[in-house]
C-alpha cells in the first residue's frame, strides 16, 4: 500500500454498476477522487445512488466496469475474500442507525473491528497496550468519559451514545478511510453538530479520510470539500427527481 | 478463519434470546433422553432377559403357551395355568437322558416379592449369564421344612438378616388377610446378586411349601389349623409342582425328550427350549420396539423442526446485524457458518442435557425397573449411545445449514442497503 | 442399527468365502449311512419300554441312530437351520444346525445323524434366528459317549454364513 503523499487515496474511473435485475445503470461516475486526510461531503438526496456508491466503495458491490484503486489497490479487481479483508483492514463504516449488534457491550462492539482484521488490531495495541485502553481512549475523545459503560450492554444508551459508539468502532485501529452514511440523520439538531464536530477532529487525530454522506445541507461547511452526487452521477444526471427516486 | 470468534458470536447470540433458547434447548434435551431410553430399555430388556437363564436344556410346565412358561417360570411375570403332577416329574426326571432336574412350585408372596418352592438342586444346577452359578451372600441353603433363602433384592429392600423371621402370605399379593402366620419361617441364606428375577425372590423347600398349605386344601383356611409343629409329622412330600427345568446329557437328545414330554398321554404338558422361547418372545415384542424408537425419532425430528423455525424466525430480525459484520469484514461464508453453528450448539448442548438426564433417569427409577425384570446399568451407556447422539448432532448441522444458506445468500444480496 | 445388521451380513458372506474352497459340501443325506433306514416307531417308546398308551414295547439296540465315521476330522460345509443352545443377549456361540425349521415342535424330531451340534469358533452376534445358514468346520463323528464328549455329529471352529437363495 503506497503511502505517497501525491497518490490520491482513493481514485475511481469510470465507474458503472447496475443492479442484477436492472434495466438501466444506477451508477455512472467518470471521476472520483479523494486525497489523503481529505473530508469529503457527499451531498445525495434520496435516489441519487448513494447507499449503492457506498458499497461499491467498500467492495461490498462489485462494480460492473471501472477500476476502484484504494490505497493503490484496484479493489473491483480483487476476490470475495480479499474485498472482505481489505474492508476490514482500510475502511471503517458509520450507519445511520443500529450501528451496534444488540447482544454485544459496548467494548465488544468497538473491538469487534479488530477481530476482522489483525493490522487494526496491531496499530490499536500500539496507540494503547490493551485493547480495551485504546477503546476507551477513543471513547473518552468522543466524550464519553465514564469507564463503566465499556461493559453497559447496547440497549442502555442513548441514540447519541450508540453513534458515537459507532464512531469508536470505526476508528479503531486508524483504517485510512472512514465512511459514514447519514451518521447524524437520527440525531436531533443539538447533538448533531456536536457528534460531527467529534466524529471529524478524531478522525483529523488519526489521519484518516472521510467519506460523509448526507442529505442534510447545513453540516457542509465542515467539510474540505462538497460533492454533488446528483451531479456526479451521469445515471441520475437528466432525470427529474421523481424518477431518480423510481431509477433505483 | 475466526471460528472461535463466529462460535463466541453465535453463543452471545443465543444467550440474549434467552426464553425461546431454554425452550428450544428442553425440547432437544426431551427428545433425545426420549431416544436414549426407548433404545436402552429395549436392548437392556433383551440382555437382561437372556441372562436370566443358561445352560437349561428344557423348561417344563402344564401344557400352555411356550412364551407364557418361560415368563412365569423364569420371569416370574404372569401365572401358570395348572399345576404338575408329582409323578410325572419324577417319571421325566428319572430318565437316563436327564443329567439334572429343578423342580419349582410358585403361588406365594411375601411384601411383594414371590415366593418359589424349590430343592437343593436348584441352588446346585441353576445357571444364569455366561453360565454363572448363584452364589451366597451369606448363609446357606436350606435344610430344615421352615427354612428359606432370600434373594440380593429382597434383603437390600426389607433389610433382613439371617435368623430373621418371615410370613408368608397366601397368593401372589401379600395382604394381611391372606396370610400364613402361623408358620413362620427363618432365614438361612442370602444369595448374591444376579441381576436376575432371582435377587427378586424368595426360596423354601418344597416340603416347606407343602407344610403351608397343610391346612388350605380346600382353597382357603380350614378352621382346624395345623400347628407348625404338627405339620411337621405330617407327609409332607409334594403331590404337585408348577413347573421344571431340565438338563440332559447329550444335547443332542433335547429334541426326543421335548417330543417325549409333549406326547406324554399321563398328563398335558410343554416342553420348550429356553433359546427358542426367547426369540419367540423378542418377536412378538419386536413390533412394539420398532413403533416406540420410530416414535422417539419422529419426536427428535419435531424438536428440529421447532429449533429450526425458531432460527428462521430470528433470522429477519438478524438481517441487520450481519449487515453489519458483513461492513466489518465478515465473509459470506462466515455468516453461514454464524447461523449454522447456533443449531450445532443447540443440538451439543441439548444432547449432553438429553444425556444427563438419562443417566440421573436411570439411577432413579431403579426399583421401578427391577420389578419388571429390567436391570439397566450406568454402564449401559456405551459407544452405541455416543453414535447415536453424533447422529443427532450430524442432523442438526444439516438442519443448521437452511437458515444459514439463506442468511449467506441475503448477506450477498442485501448488500449495505437493509429494508428494516 | 438396521444398518449395523446390514454390514454384519455382508462382511459375513464375503469373509468365508476366501476360504470356502478347503471346506466340502455335504447334504444332510450324506451324514445317513447308506444302509440305515430311519424307523418310525423309534421315539414312540420312550420312557423305559413303555410307549404313550401304557404297553410296553421292545426298546432297540442301540441308543443312537448310527452314524458315518468316514465324515470324522473332515472339513464340511453343511447348510441347515439354528436352535441356540449357548447364547447370551448379543451372540450366539454354540447352537444345533437341524436340517429344517420346527424340528422341535410339529414332526417327529430328526434322529440324531440328522442334528449337528455346532461349536463356532466366534460368538456371532444374533440376528434373524429363523434364517438359513452354511456352517463350515471340522466335523467330529463320534460313537460312544465319555464324559466330556457326547455321541453324534459334532463341528468346532466352525464359521456361519447366511444361506442365498
């Protein structure tokens, strides 16, 4: 994995994908890239192609054409299996919502990330010594500072907590790139701004890239750059919003 | 591969659906004790029925069915329908063919054990198992009218000693009514165990038997008693006997002296040959086997069908969470072996449950068992048990495999995008 | 364990016959001398002369039905059917061979040249009591009767398979 500074961390070309049953291609993108430490704002309104981009960066889709490099790695090159580690070791994922698995505690949630994936594991181990340390070093960053919720079960936080939990998860172990899909649409307006402000001075902390997501156009200012996706996207380029909606 | 991880998940998993796991896991843990019994208690019936009796050429009764005389004569289940004469039993057992002869008499109780009139021949020539003779315990056989020995269960249940004093009671049910107390009898011996009817019984001479019945010739109490005492002048030589056994000197006379017995124009009576009897009798009992294990199977197969949709139903609700492990990572194969192993650990764990309950099953019903002849040791529970219960487990893997195929195939499928 | 029986089956008919060839077939007619004719009234008279009616018979010579000397230390393979004389829950080791089923029950029992008392050389695990065998083994014909032995027609170290039609 080349870490020089001038090679873009994340480079797409030409990307198409349509879904199996499909009749018309869902993505279309000619260009996309993304540099190192780089935070990024997708703005996508329902429709735009978003969820499905999303996994086609994390090499859960496979694109039908195009090339995906991640870290130099042509990921829409690479096998089931490598596209599953390579997930594992580089990328970190924030949901919008149930972020956590519900019969896990909190500290078994955010060290799950390191049991797929051993280069994690290290770097986490490095930063803290034990994984729970680093854990909760993570967690306290994002202030939650009480010990004792490391071993709460799931249930017993807030929706605030459970996102910001999530953020932990992502970020443990530095994976080079966290992307983060309508992170703070559950969240009510004050703890918005305040979990994305969290969420991007970690990720600055750790030298990791986001990818955020959102409909939500007052969160762009945080951002080094803002991507239109209805623009990006030649597949939903053209169409009047109605159909965008229907084109999926 | 993080197997141990995916199993750790899967146990996690489990733990939090705690009220459908327990009663998932006790359906499993019933149906297999269910199938661990119905199989042992068949092949321990089996065994503990041929090892009742060895090395017995013919079993002779009044003429009835072949199965009917070997249960009343051997098992002590059931009654004969008429006596032998006296005579005739001697006749028969005179003959140079016959090396030995047992002759037995049975109509009594005593605290729900039976009674047997026999001789010493009986202590001398019986053989049970892999031809073992009976053994005493303590004491030895009898010699005097109102002497008897008692059998290894006898003793254990009602906690006699030797010189302790029994009545026996008329019939096979002891009531108090019915009893012969004035002709107490004392204990001489107490035989080791055999894990046969024969710890179950209680043994007097035939004199002995005679000397109780002295006074009942007319079915029941005569108002003139005979002392003890008294009867002890009295003739006290059998005038007939319920059944006997046989031993010859050449095997190969059996079948001429069955035909001689069942000809015999004196008197009507069976001859049969101890082997044969028996397998007459796991024929008949045969169907019935058969039907109690495919019951218990069909049982065991229920137990899946509801562990199955127990998962299948969990499944939905899962969709999420391995949308999430797949975002970390985890490998479609990994999620089917995540759904899959939860039917594998319902199925190790419930067996082992199954099992257990078994063995504490076993142990408990003990006595229960010794009454109808069944000995089913702890031992019992063998290899054959533990091919069995891997059968169970090899099943439930493959019943394992439906929800964890579809939760492969909707992990592919689904993607990021998760319809909640 | 219907499939336990199955493969006890199969590896008994493939295992004796690698060594079928040393063992002879005989009928159960070449254990009759030639010359002797069975005699009905034989086990008529049974209990000391005295037959069932109460008359007093004649008893013949000999105690047993004769038997072919010629047949002593022979290997012989010999088809028939099973009594269990020596069995425990799981096997049978010793047992009559009998040249037909119900030799004890509805016609006159078979004279003794025409019973075999079979020794095997491993107890079998029982199976179906009432199916037809080959026994194969040394043949012992004996005439007079010792302490140990008894007269008449026996075979030790003998292997059993199922008889196919």
């Amino acid at each position: 994995m080349s870490t020089d500074t001038n090679t873009p961390l994340l480079s797409v070309e030409n990307l198409r994908f349509r879904w199996p049953s499909g009749q018309r291609d869902v993505i279309e993108i000619p260009e996309l890239s993304i540099q190192q430490g780089e935070r990024v704002f997708i703005k996508g309104e329902s429709g735009s192609g978003k969820t499905t981009l999303l996994s086609l960066l994390g090499g859960i889709n496979l694109p039908d054409s195009g090339t995906i490099k991640l870290i130099g790695t042509d990921i829409a090159q690479l096998k089931q299996s490598h596209r599953d580690q390579f997930r594992a070791d580089h990328i970190g994922f924030v949901f919008q919502l149930f972020n956590l698995i519900p019969y896990l505690s909190v500290l078994e949630n955010i060290t799950l990330a390191c049991a797929f994936s051993k280069c994690r594991k290290a770097k986490a181990l490095a930063k803290s010594g034990t994984l729970e340390d680093e854990a909760y070093r993570l967690l306290s960053h994002l202030q939650l500072q009480d010990r004792r919720l490391l071993a709460k079960p799931v249930s017993d936080l807030s929706v605030g907590q459970q996102q910001r939990v999530a953020a932990a998860r992502a970020l443990i172990g530095s994976p080079e790139l966290i992307i983060a899909d309508e992170p703070t649409s559950a969240l009510d307006a004050d703890t918005r701004e305040h979990f994305l402000s969290l969420l991007l001075s970690e990720c600055e902390y750790s030298g990791s890239s986001v990818l955020f997501v959102s409909h939500d156009p007052s969160l762009e200012n945080s951002f080094d750059r803002s991507i239109y996706l209805s623009a990006l996207n030649r597949a939903v380029v053209g169409l009047p919003a109605d159909q965008q909606e229907s084109a999926l | 591969m993080n197997l141990l991880l995916l199993l750790k998940l899967t146990f996690k998993s489990i733990l939090n659906r705690k009220f459908t796991s327990y009663l998932t896991l006790f359906s499993i843990c019933i149906s297999v004790f269910l199938l661990l019994g119905v199989d042992t208690v068949r092949k321990e019936a089996k065994h503990s029925f041929t090892n009742t009796i060895s090395g017995t050429d013919l079993l002779v009764g009044a003429r009835s069915g072949s199965v009917q005389l070997l249960l009343y004569s051997v098992f002590r289940i059931g009654n004969a329908t008429n006596n032998i004469g006296w005579d005739s039993y001697q006749k028969i057992s005179a003959h140079r063919s016959v090396a030995w002869s047992i002759p037995i008499s049975l109509g009594d109780s005593h605290k729900g054990f039976r009674v047997m009139g026999t001789t010493e021949a009986y202590f001398k020539h019986y053989r049970f198992a892999d031809e073992q003779a009976l053994g005493f315990k303590a004491g030895k056989a009898f010699s005097a009218v109102y002497d008897t020995v008692i059998g290894a269960e006898v003793a254990e249940k009602l906690g006699y000693q030797l010189g302790d004093e029994l009545t026996l009671a008329h019939g096979v049910y002891d009531t108090d009514f019915a009893r012969h107390d004035d002709k107490p009898f004392v204990l001489t011996g107490i035989l080791a165990r055999t894990g046969t009817p024969v710890d179950r019984t209680i043994h007097i001479s035939l004199q002995g038997i005679e000397a109780l019945h002295i006074d009942w010739k007319t079915g029941t109490r005569s108002r003139e008693t005979v002392s003890a005492q008294n009867a002890l002048k009295l003739e006290l030589q059998p005038t007939q006997i319920t059944a006997f056994m046989l031993g010859l000197n050449s095997k190969m006379d059996i079948f001429r002296v069955q035909r001689a017995i069942n000809s015999y124009k004196k008197e009507p009576m069976l001859a049969v040959l101890p082997g044969l009897a028996l397998g007459e009798l796991w024929q008949l009992i045969d169907v019935a086997e058969k039907a109690l294990l495919v019951i218990a199977v069909f049982v065991l197969l229920n137990s899946f069908v509801g562990l199955l949709t127990v998962i299948l139903t969990s499944l939905n609700e899962r969709r999420r969470e391995i949308a999430i492990l797949r975002s970390l990572g985890c490998r479609p194969i990994q999620i089917f072996i995540l759904l899959a192993s939860e039917s594998l650990l319902f199925a190790i764990v419930g067996c082992f449950l199954g099992a257990l309950l078994f063995l504490i099953a076993t142990v408990l019903s003990h006595s229960i068992l010794q009454e109808y002849g069944l000995h089913i040791p702890l031992s019992s529970f063998g290899s054959e048990q533990l091919v069995l219960i891997a059968a169970v487990i090899g099943v439930s893997f493959l019943v394992g495999s439906i929800p964890g195929y579809r939760a492969y195939k909707q992990s592919l499928a689904d993607g990021m995008s998760i319809k909640l | 364990m219907h499939t336990l029986r199955i493969l006890l089956l199969l590896m008994l008919t493939i295992s004796p016959m690698a060594n079928s060839d040393e063992y002879k077939e005989v009928t159960w007619d070449d254990l009759m001398p030639e010359s002797w004719v069975p005699s009905v009234t034989e086990d008529q008279a049974f209990f000391e002369g005295e037959t069932f009616d109460g008359t007093v018979v004649e008893l013949p010579k000999t105690e047993f039905s004769p038997i072919v000397n010629t047949l002593d230390k022979q290997k012989l393979k010999l088809p028939g059917y099973m009594i269990p004389i020596k069995f425990n829950a799981s096997s049978v080791s010793e047992f009559l061979l009998v040249p037909y089923v119900g030799a004890c029950v509805h016609t006159p029992p078979p004279p003794e040249n025409q019973i075999v008392y079979v020794s095997l050389k491993k107890p079998l695990v029982t199976q179906d009591l009432w199916a037809p065998v080959w026994v194969s083994g040394t043949m012992k014909a004996q005439l007079s009767m010792t302490k140990y032995a008894t007269a008449g027609y026996h075979m030790t170290e003998a292997v059993m398979e199922v008889y196919e039609y």
